[in-house]
C-alpha cells in the first residue's frame, strides 16, 4: 500500500536518541529520511564499528550524507539541501544553528513551506533552554518520575522520555506538514523532551495538586510471581474486573471490597500471592480475560509470546531483532502495512547522489571532499 509521508524528504540534523526515534517513525509512515552526519565518525549512535544495535534499531530504512554543518562551506550546502526539503529535524542547542548562520529563520526565507522540527532538553524558551540532560533529567524536572513510582529514589531501567519526545514530534512534524500542503506556509516545532514527559500525566491531572494521593498497589492493581518464578500483571481496578479476578483465584467472598482502606488490600494481596504460586504464569493468563492478567514479558519473551508473534512485534534487520513500527496501516481493501527492515545506511553512502541532486556539481563535490566538509 501508498505510505502517507511517501514524496516527503526529511532532513535528519539530529543526535542521539530523541531525534532518532522521530525521523524512524516519519521513515516507517514512508518519508525519506536522509541523516546529515559529521565526515569521520557520523551519530554517535554508530559507536566505533560504524554500526551497533541502537544505530540499526533506530536508523533502519534512512539514508546518509556526510556534511560539516559548523563551517561556512557545509551551512552553504545545507542551504541548497533545504531549498529541495520538506522537514528538518534538529537536536543542537537552541540557537545554535541561528547563532552560526542558518537556523529555522533563514531556512525559512530559503523555503517558506519547510516544516522545522527543534527537539531539546527543556525546549526553546524558558530559564532552563540551552541546558544538557539525560534520561533521568528530563523525567525528575518533568513530574513524571515521582509519579511513576510509590516512593524515591526509583531509577527506570530503559528510556522512556526520549521515544515519547520523538513520537510527539513525528506527530508535530506530520501535522505541520499537512498544514504546509494546505496553505503552503511552514513553521517552526518546538519540542522539548521534558514538555512530552510532562504531558503524560494529561490523564493525572491530580498530580499536580499537592498532597495527591498515588495509585497505591491495591490488590487489584500490582504484580505477582506465579509457579514458575514468572511475573503475571494484574489490573482489576473496576467491579467488573475486580469481581472476575476473585472468581478465578477462589476469592468470591472478597468480591465487594474493592476500594478496602490500604491495610486492608494489603492482606488481600497477601492472600492472592499465596494462589498465584500455585500455577504457571501461562495457565493464568488463559484464565477469564475480565481477570486482567497479563504478561510481565522481558525482551527474550516476546520471541515466544503468542500475541507478539501474531502482531510481528519485532523484526530482523542485519541479524538484530528490533521493534517493529507500533502504528500498522490498512488500506480499503485490507491490505496491511509492514515495518521496512532495510538496514541502515552506511556513513556517507548517499553523499554523491543526494547532492548533486541538490546541484552541487562534481568540480565542487571533489573541492568540498579535499577540504573534508563532505
């Protein structure tokens, strides 16, 4: 089937993690995502072997060209790169393209109808703009950290700010796009990492009221260890749920207590424990769905986990499993769309093509190539 995004060329100017999450989803929605990488070492994602399993996860499917953008002679080509692009998406410090001679303002006067994507720490404005974080950084300042756990120091063990900075920016850039074909005018997206962590609480409202009481690990609500020292999650928080779960653990007559005070859920829990080691986590999670056990899977698992081998929830690219694109596409006639498992590009292996596209003549190429700005 037609990808939306297919004829949408993306400048990719982005680092790390964000803006890779970002320019993979606009990839898999059928952009061609070209990444503008530093001759010599490219990504850091690339690490020393010019590849490593992050790089493939997220970069899979992109092109590359190889380009000095902090000299004069780069931001020049960069110049005709944009003239010929739909999207760019920037990871630099906020101002720092501006600052050395070509940031969103005159890429704008260049191509009024580009799209310009800035993901950041903290975003473009504000008393904390320019300042450098991490994973932890953005989800402490952000308000989501302390929410997500029952009490401090709690320390997540995969990133979960940066892939929702880029899903939200995908999003941004995809919209903002579909504005630019209507009115011919882009704009400027400005995306902070801290800004997407705090817009998961959207459905917590009461988060941000002090004194809020947390979720709590209520009987119904929290994990237990089965049979096989396997984990089962379980999620009854409503009478229907909570009413079928007592049912299949032989708890009938703790059916109407539900919203019991916390001492009390926590006998509760202890009496559930004490069942669910008595089976395997699989013999419960063929119990009645209503129950809302569920799998606590790690990474290994989903390459046996029959829900995620129905769904192709991961797929192979140069011999690494990676997750597949979590949006799937049908058109009127049934057709699914599929994750593209091209691998990804080598460093500067689209330089040639993709610029004299751009027309940059071969005397020049040869002239930028000695002086190592290609």
């Amino acid at each position: 089937m037609t990808f939306p995004l297919r004829g949408v060329r993306v400048l990719d100017l982005a680092r790390h993690y964000p803006g890779g999450y970002c320019t993979l989803l606009l990839a898999d929605l059928g952009a061609e995502v070209v990444k503008v990488e530093a001759p010599g070492a490219g990504d850091p994602l690339r690490g020393p072997a010019g590849t490593s399993p992050a790089h493939i996860g997220l970069n899979r499917g992109k092109r590359s060209i190889t380009l000095d953008t902090r000299r004069p002679a780069g931001l020049d080509v960069l110049r005709r790169l944009v003239a010929g692009a739909d999207a760019v998406v920037d990871s630099s410090r906020p101002g720092a393209l501006e600052e050395a001679g070509f940031g969103y303002p005159q890429a704008a006067a260049v191509n009024p109808r580009l799209v310009w994507a800035a993901l950041s720490a903290f975003g473009a404005d504000g008393p904390y703009a320019g300042r450098a974080g991490h994973e932890v950084t953005f989800l402490g300042q952000s308000g989501a950290l302390a929410a997500m756990a029952e009490q401090l120091p709690w320390m997540p063990q995969t990133a979960i700010a940066a892939p929702m900075a880029g899903a939200v920016a995908a999003m941004a850039v995809a919209a903002a796009l579909a504005g630019a074909a209507r009115t011919g005018t882009g704009c400027f997206v400005d995306a902070s990492i801290t800004d997407a962590s705090t817009w998961l609480l959207s459905g917590m409202p009461a988060q941000f009221t002090a004194g809020a009481p947390k979720l709590g690990w209520a009987a119904g609500r929290r994990l237990y260890r089965c049979a096989d020292d396997r984990w089962v999650s379980v999620s009854a928080a409503e009478s229907r749920t909570w009413r079928a779960l007592c049912r299949v653990l032989d708890a009938d007559d703790l059916a109407d207590r539900l919203t019991d005070p916390v001492e009390e859920q926590a006998a509760m829990a202890e009496r559930f424990e004490k069942v669910f080691v008595t089976r395997p986590a699989a013999q419960w999670m063929e119990s009645d769905p209503a129950a809302t056990i569920g799998a606590v899977n790690e990474g290994p698992d989903l390459l046996t986990d029959p829900h995620a081998s129905a769904r192709g929830a991961l797929v192979d690219v140069m011999g690494t499993l990676v997750p597949a694109t979590p949006v799937r596409l049908r058109d009127a006639e049934g057709r699914r769309s599929s994750t593209p498992t091209t691998g990804p590009p080598a460093l500067g292996a689209d330089t040639d093509e993709i610029l004299l596209a751009a027309g940059v003549p071969d005397g020049e190429l040869a002239r930028l190539r000695a002086d190592g700005i290609i």
